[in-house]
C-alpha cells in the first residue's frame, strides 16, 4: 500500500492519542526508496526531518502526550537532531572564515 511521507508517524499518534498502546515490531520488513543522488538524498532528509517535526509539535500540543512521559521527553529532545544537521554546516562556515582571514594568529591570543 503506496503511503505518503510522515504517515506511520502520523498513524501512531493517532493510535496513542485515542488510547491504544503501540509496540515496535523488530523483525517487521520494510522496503523503502534510495536516492541515487545526493541532492535527493539531501531533500528526502529534509522532507523527513520536517514531517517529524510537524508531528511530534502537532502531538505535544495534545493532552494526551503528557501522559506518556518517555514519549513528550523525546519529542522535546530534538536538540541532538539539529547539531546533527547544523554541526557540518557550522564547520564549512568555520573553516572558510579561518582561511579568508588575512590576519595571522599569534601564540598569547593578541595582535
């Protein structure tokens, strides 16, 4: 059955939202697409990241999420995710800085 992106997260929670317990199948197959580039690649991720986002906000902002005190804490820890996806960005950005300074550094931290 041909399902869009964010829709087993999305089931989920309605399942838990309306009561029912949810377990993790560990032998479950599942057969998924693999980008062949890595520009879509990049915006599979992407696409992913912010159908987890949208769920996990739209599911925190429920009475029900409290409920289950493991699941609202990761859902609020998303801090890992985003050093994640940022900390390569941060390094390129770091890197280019140092090489474009003109400037040396010297030993005692002065000029």
């Amino acid at each position: 059955m041909p399902c869009l992106s964010g829709d087993d997260k999305r089931l989920t929670t309605l399942i838990l939202e309306r009561g029912y317990l949810t377990y993790m199948q560990r032998t479950a197959e599942v057969w998924s697409t693999f980008p062949k580039t890595w520009r879509i690649f990049c915006k599979q991720r992407l696409r992913w990241a912010r159908n987890t986002w949208r769920s996990d906000l739209r599911a925190l902002s429920r009475p029900w999420c409290t409920a289950i005190p493991f699941l609202a804490y990761t859902m609020v820890d998303k801090g890992s995710a985003v050093t994640l996806l940022l900390g390569p960005a941060f390094m390129v950005h770091s890197l280019i800085a140092a090489t474009g300074s003109s400037r040396p550094c010297s030993p005692g931290g002065g000029s």
